[in-house]
C-alpha cells in the first residue's frame, strides 16, 4: 500500500510540475501533505515536515549566501579587469575569440546562475562574433558549454543533489574535481576547434584589420558600484572563502556567511549601501531557497513516512542484482538527455530519491547516484532544455532560432557528459 502510494505521490508530482499545473513550491508542499493525510499518517505528517526542513536548512543557507556573495563582489567589479583582459587577449583570431568567450563564460558562472552567466557573456562578445562574421551559434555553444561543464558546490543542480540525498555537498564535489577538470579540457578544446575552423572558413587566419578594438563598456548604475580600488582584496577575499569551504574544513554555509560580512564591509561600508546590494539580490536568493525548504517537506514526508523505501523494495526486484553496478554509469550516460523531459525540482527531488534508494538496496553507495545524475541533468542539460528560461534566453541574447540552438549545441554538450562519465570510470569515482 505505501510503495502504491508513493508511486502515485511521485507521478502526480511530476505531472503538476511538468504541465505547469502547480508551481515547483506548491506541488512540493501540498502533494506530500495530501499523500500523507490520505496514508493515515494524521499529525505525525508535521514531525515529518519538521524533520526534512531541519535537514536542508544547512543547504538552504549556503545557497542563499553563495548568491549573495558572488553577487557582491560581482557589483564591486571583481571580474571587469578579467573580462577587460580576456577581450584584448582575444583579439581578432577566431581560435582565440571562442576559447576566450568559454573563459569568460566560465568566471560568471561562479556565482552559480546560468542566466547571469549569458547575460553577461553574450552581449559582451556578441559584437564581436557580428563585426567578424562568425557563427552566432558557436557563441551560444560555448558559452552553455562553459556553464554546463561548470557544475560549483553552490550551482542549482548540485544544491538540490544534495539537498534530496541528505548528503554534503562537499563529500558530492571534491571526488567530482578531477572529472570536471577533464569536462573543462573538453570544452576549451572544443572551443579552439570551433574557432580554428571559423578563422578558415572565414579567412582571419592573420586576424582582424589594424585598428579594430572591442572594449566591455559599462552602464552609469554600474559604474555608481563599482570598487576598482578592491579589486586584489575581493580576489583574496574569494579564494579563501572558496578554499577553505572545499577543504571541509569549515562548513559552507558558516564561509559564505563569512564572506558576505566581509564583502560589505569592505565594499560597502555605508548601511544603506549595504541594504541595497541585499535587495538587488535578495530575490533570486529567496526564489531557491523557498524551493529548498519546500523540498524538505517533500523528503522528510516520504522518507519518514515509509513511501520512499517501500517503493525502492518494490523496485528493487525489478533489477537483476547483477546488473545494480552499471545503475551509475547508465545514469551518467542518459542524464543529459533526461533534462529535456524533466526540469531539476522534478528530477531532483522526484526521481533521484527512488533511484538512489533503490542502488542503496543492491548495494550501490547514494553517493555515486547523485554524482552520476551531476554529469548531465541540468548541468550540461538545462542549456538547450525546453524545461528552463536560460535556453530561450541564450538563443534570445545570441539572435539565433531556439532549434538552431539546440540542434547546433546538443551534440557537444552530450558528448561532454560522456567524456565525464569515461573519466568516472577510469578514475574511480564510479566502477562501470
């Protein structure tokens, strides 16, 4: 009766999700709390609720503060000298323009949002591509290319792994960083390729006409904010922030607190300056975490309910035992893919928990699941994803058709994934 009743708690949910019937927040609130009333479960449904919520609060809180953090920082200018430096590096040579626009990519997507990553990468290069003649649709490749490979402790995908799993992200990351090193050696080696073969086809090989420069111009708010003046201390600021929190050391939640006190004194010793580098990104910091702690509800009723684990023992029997050790590398391998049919609060906190629970009971450690679904499910994925706004925003930004896009950048990016999922298995992190 529970594994029934968890089957049916996890279609309904994704179908109100996936059909845009309930947002993400009411769906994972309402259906487990309904789902447990109709289980008999009464009262206890709060103990359940309380228990998942004080699970993720530690998640919750990191993610809050990393996008305040990188946020403020980013308004102080911290990455204009890089992005200044990359575009007069880059100069007029094809080959050096799209591996510079995946470098570039790849230093805004610290702060974890893959929109703010094409919002600033893309209009900053675009002229470029436009004044030169090159294929608009490499611009958006690579830039999705540099933020799906860069799958950061504090990005959506990792949070919500996390998140549901009852893992630290830490424990989920630090195996991960040799897979992504080789995931980004992927894509800045496709990145030359692609530009080596604009510069043939267009007949740059000796650059651009004498005369010719590309700058990264800022607005008059921008320009209000900006701190030049600190711009070696908020690099030292960020290095010790993110090293100290990837070495376990210190919880990440309790850095980032850190980090965002320190930014602001530093930055924006006056209070109101200081409240106003809050607000501009207290939105998009609040929208994830009310999804965070809606998730809580959803786990801490279906694990403490019962319904998760009598699914997994249903579905267990279903997978013959021999073949319980490849369930990492086929969700390695089908990951990427699987972003165009679910968006990450489905997947995440829908799928991922009957997966992971059911390698648990054949033997295979939860650890390895959520790593395996981090190789492609709206990492590599969410750029070319219908499921996300970030896809139709970087084939709006680029001025290029959203099929174009998607038909032009899927390849690469599943073939990044599977790059990954090799270098998993011959590294070790997951046996094949």
């Amino acid at each position: 009766m529970l594994a029934i009743l968890g089957f049916v708690t996890i279609i309904v949910l994704l179908t109100m999700i996936l059909t845009k019937k309930m947002s993400p927040l009411v769906a994972l609130i309402a259906i487990p709390i309904v789902a447990s009333l109709i289980g008999g479960f009464g009262l206890e449904t709060s103990k359940f609720i309380v228990s998942g919520i004080t699970n993720i609060a530690p998640v919750a809180g990191m993610f809050v503060f990393a996008i305040l953090f990188f946020g403020i920082v980013t308004d102080a200018g911290m990455l204009d000298p890089v992005i200044s430096g990359i575009l007069r590096i880059v100069g007029s040579r094809p080959s050096r323009i799209v591996p510079g626009t995946a470098l570039l990519a790849l230093l805004i997507h610290l702060d974890g949002s893959g929109a703010v990553t094409f919002l600033v990468t893309i209009p900053a290069m675009l002229p470029l591509y436009t004044r030169l003649g090159i294929d608009k649709r490499i611009l958006a490749c690579v830039a999705s290319l540099a933020a799906g490979v860069n799958f950061l402790p504090w990005t959506g995908p990792m949070i919500r792994a996390s998140a549901a799993l009852h893992i630290p992200v830490s424990e989920i990351f630090t195996p991960l960083i040799p897979i992504q090193l080789v995931g980004l050696t992927f894509v800045f080696g496709v990145s030359y390729w692609l530009g080596r073969k604009e510069e043939i086809r267009l007949g740059l090989t000796n650059g651009a006409p004498i005369g010719f420069v590309h700058t990264h111009d800022l607005t008059d708010l921008e320009k209000q904010i900006r701190r030049p003046h600190n711009f070696w201390i908020n690099i030292v600021l960020t290095i010790v922030v993110l090293g100290v929190m990837i070495s376990g050391k210190v919880d990440p939640v309790v850095m980032f607190m850190l980090g965002v006190v320190l930014a602001l004194m530093i930055n924006y010793p006056n209070v109101d300056m200081q409240r106003a580098r809050v607000d501009a990104h207290a939105k998009a910091a609040l929208l994830m975490a009310s999804i965070l702690f809606a998730a809580g509800v959803f786990t801490g009723i279906m694990t403490k309910s019962g319904m998760l684990a009598a699914m997994a023992k249903s579905a267990v029997a279903l997978v013959p035992p021999e073949m319980a050790s490849h369930i990492p590398v086929v969700l390695g391998l089908l990951s990427m893919p699987l972003s165009l049919l679910f968006d990450p609060d489905s997947f995440y906190f829908g799928v991922l928990p009957v997966v992971a629970e059911v390698s648990h009971m054949l033997g295979v450690p939860t650890i390895q699941v959520a790593q395996a679904a981090l190789l492609g499910q709206m990492t590599t994925g969410f750029p070319v994803s219908p499921l996300t706004p970030a896809t139709f925003l970087v084939a709006g930004l680029a001025g290029i058709d959203l099929a174009d896009h998607q038909k032009y950048t899927f390849k690469y990016l599943f073939a990044a994934s599977i790059v990954m999922t090799i270098a998993c298995v011959i590294i070790g992190v997951f046996p094949l």
